[in-house]
C-alpha cells in the first residue's frame, strides 16, 4: 500500500516558527538579567538603609575648587582619625600648603591624581573606599556641582554598598564644575552601565600619595600654581 507523503512547511512557516523560537530565547534571557538585577539592587537597598544610618567613616572630597579643600581642613581637625580622599583636586603642593596653614593633620589625608571627570572622581575613588570597606562616606563638593554628583554619586558608589551624604561649600566666583542637562543626562546613563560592567573590570588607581608624605622641597614655586581663593601667596 502506498503511503501518502506529509506535507513539507512552506519556508515562510519555517521561517516564523525560527523567529518565534529566538524571541523565546531573548525574552527568557531577558528576565533572567532583569530577575538576577533586581535582586542584587535590592540586597544592595538594604545595605544601604542600614550604612545611612550610621556615621560617616570617610570623607571624598571631589577636584574642582580650591575652597573644598580649605573646608575639609575643619573636618581633618575635628575628626583626626577619619580618612580624607581628594579626587584630582588642587596641585599637591597647594594641599600641603592649606593643611599646614590650617594646622590640620595629614596623616590620614590621600591624593588620588587617575581622576579626570566627575564619573572617574567616584570609580577611582571609590575602588579605595572599598578597600577601606566603607559604608558610608561624606562627598564634599559646590552647589553648582549638582545635581549631577550627587546622582552619580549614589549611582556609582551605592553599587558598591556605600551610603552617600552630600555636603557642599559656599563658592565666591566660578568653580571648576559647570553643569549641563545633556551632560548630567550622559553621565546618569553611562554610570547605571558601568555598574554592570564594573565586575569585570579594574578601577584601582596607581597614582595615590599620602599628604604627610609629600615633600615639598622637592617642588619649585614655578612649578605649580594655587587658586587665588586659597590665599596662600
């Protein structure tokens, strides 16, 4: 007896069934990422809530002003102890200088010299106060400078597990930081991707001198220049 042939898929049914399949795919792989995301962000929440409401155990003070750094001198004398992080701020000199003048201790204060914007301000610094295992740090900075740091601020380091509190300093003229819509709109969209990335990926920045350490014989007057603002001619 003859058998009756099956009839074969027309190669747009075919075709159909293959991108049905792929999509399955994507959407699974999907809400695998956005289930494995949603997890890690609220483990981080918790951890969060919990460091925010401790004491601040570090302070980072963000380049851009001299004024920063001549206010985070009161909080080196207050709180001797607490480690002090200056992200690509003024010449290491004028540092020196400021502390010195201001007869607030150096040990416990770091230049971070790999910095080169705000977004690199806190993936290097931040790598540090991991280091440190910090859970909650104080970030110095302008009005003018936000909202953009605060943002990336609690973006970047609350993907490390550390708590953001923001304190800014009273500026006479034009600081460093001026801030656009389209750049802080930039900056929040490339450091939420970072925060995937980061993992596999090293951020440790190898150029990080201590301030007690610096050697100020070793620099010529020519060699660098201090802001106006921080009065040290």
């Amino acid at each position: 007896m003859k058998q009756k042939s099956r009839p074969q898929p027309t190669p747009s049914k075919v075709g159909t069934r293959g991108r049905r399949k792929t999509q399955k795919i994507v959407t699974g792989v999907t809400v695998f990422f956005v289930f494995i995301l949603g997890g890690f962000w609220a483990a981080q929440m918790l951890r969060l809530q919990s460091a925010a409401a401790g004491s601040v155990d570090a302070i980072l003070v963000l380049g851009g002003s001299i004024k920063r750094e001549m206010h985070v001198t009161q909080c080196a004398r207050q709180n001797p102890d607490l480690p002090i992080v200056i992200s690509q701020g003024s010449a290491s000199p004028c540092v020196w200088l400021i502390f010195d003048r201001d007869r607030a201790p150096k040990q416990n204060v770091w230049l971070e010299r790999c910095a080169y914007s705000t977004f690199t301000n806190f993936t290097f610094s931040g790598e540090l106060l991991k280091q440190w295992d910090v859970k909650k740090v104080k970030v110095i900075t302008s009005q003018t400078h936000l909202p953009r740091a605060k943002w990336l601020a609690q973006i970047l380091l609350g993907a490390k597990g550390i708590a953001v509190e923001i304190e800014t300093v009273p500026e006479e003229g034009i600081p460093g930081n001026k801030e656009f819509w389209l750049k802080t709109a930039l900056d929040i969209t490339r450091s939420l991707i970072w925060t995937l990335i980061e993992p596999f990926y090293s951020t440790e920045c190898q150029q990080i001198q201590r301030l007690s350490e610096i050697d100020l014989t070793q620099w010529q007057p020519e060699d660098y220049r201090c802001e106006y603002q921080g009065q040290l001619d």
